[in-house]
C-alpha cells in the first residue's frame, strides 16, 4: 500500500495569485497523477508525472497555468498558476501502474476569491 | 454517453438495509476500481478487479468482463457509510482511468 499526504489541506486565495500544493508518498512510486474535482463533479486528470520527464498534459490542461515538478520517486507539485474562481476545486495527487492499486491523498481544497 | 456510467446517481436508504451501486463502462479494461469520498474530499480504494468477486468487511465487489458491469453491494449498511461511491475503469491501453460520475449514498438511521 501507499500512504500519501498533501500540503495544504485547504486554502483561500485570491484571484490572480498562485498556490503550489505538495505531495508526499512513503514509498517510491513512478508514476504519480494530478486530478481536479470542480464542485458536483467527478475527477478529471490534469496530468501525469513520471520522475526526470516532463509531465504529460490532458487536453485542456497546460503546462503554464499548472506547472508539476517530479523531483524525485516519493515527491512531487502542482503549482494552480493565476488563479480565477473557476480553479477552486479540490486537487487530488494519486499513485497507481498498470496492474496495482490506486491510491489517492487526502486532497486540497482550493477556494478562490 | 460517457465511456463509465453509474446508477443511481443518488441512493438514501435506512440503516441495516442491502444496497447496490452499478457501473456500466464502454472501454476495454485492465481493471475496475471502486472508491469512496467522504465530504471532506479524500479519497479511498475500496477495490480493484479484474475479474469475479472480492468481499472486505460488509462490502462486496463483483465484476462481469462480458457485460462489462460491476456492482458494489454493501450489507447491513450503516449511518457511516454515507459518501460518494466511485467506480473508475483503468483502461488497457495504459494506466489512464475513467471515473463514473459517482453515486451519493444517504444511510438514515
């Protein structure tokens, strides 16, 4: 199993700023994934993170307004860039391969003014 | 029509009573996950199949490949177990899943 922690747990921020949310795993995982869940609806990927690669975008998604860093097989961030009220939603990170579970942190949920 | 499907989309039952979720996909599959959320937003794995039936505690998971259908039973449910039940199909062509739109489950006691 995977346990994972997420930084911050909630936040307020106010338009146009940028808020950078970190995740943690107590294992070494190759591919972590960032999702959004907008109010009322279900998870929607943003990217893939693999370690010493640059992330994999879904479409929709961009690299400017959501920057990841992978730095290493435990860590990795997702930076929500120039925020507007239509980023708040929860982020979740996930860790999960081909044939092994998935596991998810606890979340962030962002709110933006 | 969505690639994952889940029915009802809202479910309130009475404590101690049997409940079934259903979720219906479209993609070919490596495995099918089942996930709760509570209000607060985390997220955790309940299941994943790949094929048959797993149990754990009071929840059943069982999975058809060639109907591609999977149901979440819970028995003798309980006031705890109110969340959003998610069923997420992780695709065969890679490690990419698709989630069903969730099933919000009320259990009054």
């Amino acid at each position: 199993s995977a346990v994972i922690s997420q930084k911050p747990s909630r936040d307020i921020c106010q338009r146009g700023t940028s808020l950078t949310i970190q995740c943690q795993v107590d294992s070494q995982v190759t591919m972590m994934f960032w999702y959004r869940q907008q109010p009322g609806q279900s998870l929607t990927l943003i990217a893939t993170a693999n370690q010493g690669s640059e992330a994999t975008y879904e479409s929709g998604f961009v690299i400017d307004k959501f920057p990841i860093s992978r730095p290493n097989l435990t860590f990795s961030t997702l930076t929500v860039s120039n925020m507007s009220p239509e980023d708040s939603s929860i982020y979740l990170c996930s860790v999960g391969g081909r044939a092994i579970e998935q596991y998810f942190g606890p979340g962030t949920r962002l709110t933006v003014t | 029509k969505n690639e994952v499907e889940q029915s009802p989309q809202n479910l309130t039952a009475q404590e101690g009573e049997f409940i079934t979720i259903n979720c219906s996909y479209s993609v070919g599959i490596s495995a099918l996950h089942w996930l709760q959320q509570h209000p607060g937003g985390g997220i955790v794995s309940l299941f994943m199949l790949s094929s048959g039936k797993k149990k754990h505690g009071r929840l059943i998971a069982t999975i058809n490949i060639q109907e591609k259908h999977s149901s979440l039973h819970i028995t003798a449910s309980h006031p705890r177990d109110s969340a959003v039940y998610i069923c997420a199909a992780k695709e065969t062509s890679g490690s990419r899943l698709t989630f069903g739109e969730g099933t919000q489950l009320t259990v009054n006691p």
